[in-house]
C-alpha cells in the first residue's frame, strides 16, 4: 500500500512520493486504547531530530485492564491498573517527546487552547466522543474507525475533517448496540475471573471478545496508525489530503480513498527529520 497516493497500485512509478522531510511539532492523541496506543507507538518510529521531537498532548481517564493487553502495542501485564495517560507518557518521553497530560472525558466541553496543538488524532470507539471533535476547535482532525466483528476486524477507515465539520451527519446519534447472551461456559468463565478479582464489566469484555462477539488485534492499529499519521505529513511535502481512506488488511489493493479536493490544508507547524 501506497502512503502517499493511498488509491493507487503501490508499484506505479508516481506512488512513491518525495524522501520525509517534515514532521508534525505538535500533535494530541484522544483516546490511548488501541488506535491512540498506536499512534504513539508509529509517532515514535518517526526520526524526529534530537532536541526537536513533538509536544504531544495525551488525553484519556482509563487505566490498563487485561482486557487491553491483546490490542495494545505499548501496555504489558505488569502495566495493568496504571492509567493509560502515564504509561504513553513515560513511553514518548524516554524517546525524547515532551508531553501534557489530561485525565478527563473528551466531551462537548473539551476546547482547545491556542498554544494547544491544532492537530489531532482521534483513537475513539464510539460516536458520542467522536461528535464533540467538531465543537474542540483543532483546525485538523485525523479520526480512524476498525472492525469489530470476527469477519470485519481487518477493516480499517480513516476520515479527516477541518474544524467544524458536521458531526451529525458524519456520527449519527444512534444507540450502540448492546451485545447478544453468550454460551453458558463463558458466563462461567467471567464468573470465575470476578471471583479471582476482576472487574466484571473488563471481565466481561474480554470473554465477549473470546467468545467472537469482538475481535481485536494490535498490528490491525499500527497499519492504521500509518495511514492516520501519513494524513497529517503528507500534505506537507505537496501532496493530497483525503477525506476518507478505507481498506482490508485481506485486500489491500482494494483500498479505496477520496481526495479532498476543495480544501485548503490547514497552516501547522513542523520540524525537519533527522539528517
């Protein structure tokens, strides 16, 4: 798959695009399950020079459960129970990053500040978080969505908007739906992981999970954190910015991408790579 012309045959001559030599100096991760554990993990793989990484904002209020450890990149079983704020914290600092910490619900009240960076990438899994994106002011939005079920966990679509875009057109309010009853041996398996001490509701989820009702897999959030972060650095080497991108990880050369055509890309700021 082609980073740059995401829509066209990876082989073709033009595809390949220009060598990096900008990077983002200031981005905000919402959300640091999967998808923003994700974006870290590739942000950190980025050569940013020495004494000019990014300053990232990280924002989420959950801590590390073992329902986690399946889709995480950077969580490990003897990070369970620390928020998951800190552990990407101390993750991009030991790699040179400077980041701020926000421990509190991204909702409709969730405003950024002009010295706050203007860019971010949303690792949400629901549409009510996703909807308050539009009324926070960032001038571009990076949002990834992944499928959950067993035949669609592969799926991956990725859509930027500029700062006010139409959240409820984009996100509908709809009920999420609830999931179905489950055999009585998984009910007994949650059970038992409550007797030995866990939390029901992550209890719960991970079986869900096992039993097939949700599926997950960590390398399914790098390849989309790729795509998410080449949405905010291609543009600054000339190339196009798209509104969708939408793939299979079965397929990927029928990965499908609408070019934003009747956008101006936002003005934010940058460093040059390493060397």
């Amino acid at each position: 798959m082609s980073l740059w012309r995401p829509e066209a045959n990876w082989q073709d001559e033009d595809t390949q695009g220009p060598p990096l030599r900008y990077l983002p100096d200031a981005l905000w991760i919402a959300g640091l399950g999967h998808l923003g554990q994700a974006y870290a993990w590739v942000l950190g793989l980025l050569e940013y020079p020495e004494g000019l990484h990014a300053s990232v904002v990280l924002q989420d209020v959950d801590t590390v459960s073992e329902a986690n450890l399946s889709t995480s990149l950077m969580a490990q079983r003897s990070d369970e129970g620390t928020l998951k704020t800190r552990l990407v914290a101390r993750k991009l600092e030991s790699q040179g990053f400077r980041t701020s910490i926000l421990e509190r619900l991204f909702d409709s009240k969730t405003k950024r500040q002009p010295v706050e960076p203007a860019l971010v990438l949303s690792g949400f899994d629901n549409h009510r978080a996703r909807r308050a994106l539009a009324s926070a002011e960032f001038e571009l939005i990076v949002d990834a969505g992944l499928g959950s079920a067993y035949d669609r966990y592969l799926n991956i679509l990725v859509r930027s908007f500029l700062r006010g875009f139409d959240a409820r057109t984009i996100y509908p309010d709809i009920e999420e739906a609830m999931p179905g009853p489950i055999a009585p041996g998984y009910e007994a398996e949650i059970a038992r992981r409550v007797g030995a001490g866990a939390n029901e509701a992550e209890a719960r989820c991970g079986v869900i999970k096992l039993a097939g009702k949700a599926v997950g897999a960590s390398f399914v959030g790098a390849v989309t954190a790729t795509i998410v972060l080449a949405e905010a650095i291609r543009p600054l080497h000339g190339g196009c910015a798209y509104d969708v991108v939408g793939t299979d990880l079965r397929f990927l050369a029928g990965t499908a991408a609408s070019k934003a055509e009747s956008r101006q890309f936002p003005r934010l700021g940058y460093v040059p790579v390493r060397g």
